[in-house]
C-alpha cells in the first residue's frame, strides 16, 4: 500500500452508488458553470503541456464548434 497526499484543489469524488454518482455529476457541473473551466479536458491538458500544438488543438474543436465543448478549447487558442 501506498500514500498519497492530494495537494489543494484536490477533490475525491466517491461514485460507488447512484445516490453518490448524481452527487458527483452535479458536483461537477456546479465547478464547471461557476468557474468557466472544463474538468478533465484531455485536449486541454494535451495543449497545455505541449504535446498537440494550436493548429492541432483547432482541428479537434472543430467537429464540435457548435456546442459548449468545442467553444470551450476554441477559447484556449484565443487566450494563449
């Protein structure tokens, strides 16, 4: 067994039952809607840290330019 200490802005999110799943489910959208961050965003973590570049980035927000998603990394090129 090993320990881990989760650092701040950690949260552990317990989903073994349906009651705690829902818990979870709107947990997320709470952070997501009041923060304007998406939570476990492969393709931003992947632009981020330099493993796709903007252009790579655009082309995987495109299918999705119409929905909030696709808005979204749409959003990172404009910030960067």
């Amino acid at each position: 067994m090993r320990v881990e200490l989760l650092g701040r802005g950690t949260a552990w999110l317990d989903m073994g039952t349906p009651e705690s799943l829902l818990q979870t489910a709107n947990f997320i959208e709470l952070m997501e809607s009041r923060q304007g961050l998406r939570i476990a965003c492969v393709e931003e973590v992947a632009y981020r840290m330099g493993y796709i570049d903007a252009a790579q980035l655009e082309r995987l927000a495109q299918p999705a330019c119409k929905n909030g998603y696709g808005q979204y990394l749409l959003r990172l090129l404009k910030q960067r």
